[in-house]
C-alpha cells in the first residue's frame, strides 16, 4: 500500500508522535522503543518543539492507533510495559536521509537547509548544505504514483536570505500566511543542552517505569 498524506493526512498528534519516536530511536536508543510514559514526554518538550504541545495520554493513545492503522508505529511484544517504535522509512518509502529531513520537518516546523543540516546533527550527519538540498528536491519532486510530494519550499520571508521548507504530511501548506515561517533559532547551543537533559530524564523515566513493573508496583498516577 502506498501511503497517500494528501487523502489520508496526519493530524497534529499524530505528526508529533511519529516524529518524536523518530527523534528518540537516534537519540537515546538505550530506552527505545519507548513506553507510553517516556513517549509523552518527548511528545511534551518545551526544546527543539514548534510548535510546544501538551499532550495528554488519551490524545496520545489516540494518535498511536491511527499511526498504526497506516503501519507508521509497531507496538513492541514480549514487555508487560507496552513499547513503540516508528516504521516510517519502510512505509513511506524513503531513504534514511529524507526520513531525518521530514522528521525534523514535524518536530520544528519550516527550516532552511542550513537550519536542517544543523539540526540533523544529532540524527545524521550530512557532508553539506548542498546534499539536504538535494535530498529536499527529491522529496518536493516524488512521483504521483508514490504518493506525490512530501515537502514544498517556501515563498521567502520578508528579510531572509534563505527560502524555508515545510512538510506536507499534515496536508497542504497555506504559502500566503506568516504561520508558514518559523520563529527564529535563538541560541542553538542553549536548546542542544536543554534537549541533552530532557533526553537523559526521558531514559530515567523510562527505567524507572520498567523497574516498577518489573517489582510489581503500580505507576505514578495509578490505583
């Protein structure tokens, strides 16, 4: 089946969700797949998030069953802790390198290829600005028969030197509205070291739900 995000689009949630288990899997594999617990975290970062959003567990829980009716998420077996883990590069159809573009795409909003080159840091390392550009064209001139165009590139804004893109998994982009841009980066270096320790208590969260389970204790919040 070929995934179609013009007919069947993501709803916020859901882009949120996938993106951020694409994020984690790169970034803190020692607790992927995640439990719902650290995966609502992740989703809820107030760093390297636009936009910042508070989901709750039933949105959550909502987004992950309409991921999996397009087998964008595999639930993990074997754990009495429930565990996810994206399947995006195999079921889109894309290379790794336009799965790191796209998954930046969601979690951040529109970025230039510079912006995304210095993001993908963390995920992957591209030789240079000219490589995402390439990668981005392929996405913005994917075949109608594989599901037509993943990304589009922006009108510039009124005062950039560079042109932004933004993904279309969500459906179409509105090119006439401000929204389309980003706001600005702010200091990089501060959000890297924001999103370091949000990562390290997200795997503490998660071992520590683990141990609960595994000592047969309820988790926080529950009878």
């Amino acid at each position: 089946m070929t995934l179609d995000f013009r007919t069947r689009p993501l709803s916020p949630a859901e882009a949120r969700v996938l993106a951020t288990l694409m994020e984690k899997a790169r970034t803190v594999p020692d607790s992927y797949p995640l439990s719902l617990n650290s995966l609502q975290s992740g989703c809820n970062q107030k760093s390297s998030r636009e936009p910042v959003m508070n989901l709750g567990e039933a949105e959550i829980t909502d987004a992950i069953d309409g991921l999996r009716d397009l087998s964008l998420v595999i639930e993990s077996s074997g754990n009495r802790v429930p565990r996810y883990e994206h399947n995006f590069q195999r079921a889109v159809g894309v290379p790794e390198q336009s799965a790191v573009l796209l998954g930046l795409l969601m979690l951040r909003g529109p970025q230039t290829a510079g912006e995304l080159r210095t993001n993908a840091d963390r995920w992957y390392r591209f030789l240079d600005i000219a490589s995402v550009d390439a990668f981005l064209d392929e996405l913005q001139e994917r075949a109608e028969e594989k599901g037509g165009p993943l990304v589009v590139k922006l009108p510039r804004a009124p005062g950039a030197r560079e042109q932004r893109w933004a993904h279309l998994l969500c459906g179409p982009v509105d090119l006439s509205s401000p929204a389309a841009s980003s706001a600005p980066a702010g200091d990089t270096a501060l959000a890297e070291r924001v999103t370091t320790l949000e990562n390290t208590v997200a795997t503490l969260q998660a071992q520590l739900a683990d141990l609960r389970e595994q000592l047969g204790m309820s988790q926080p919040g529950q009878p």
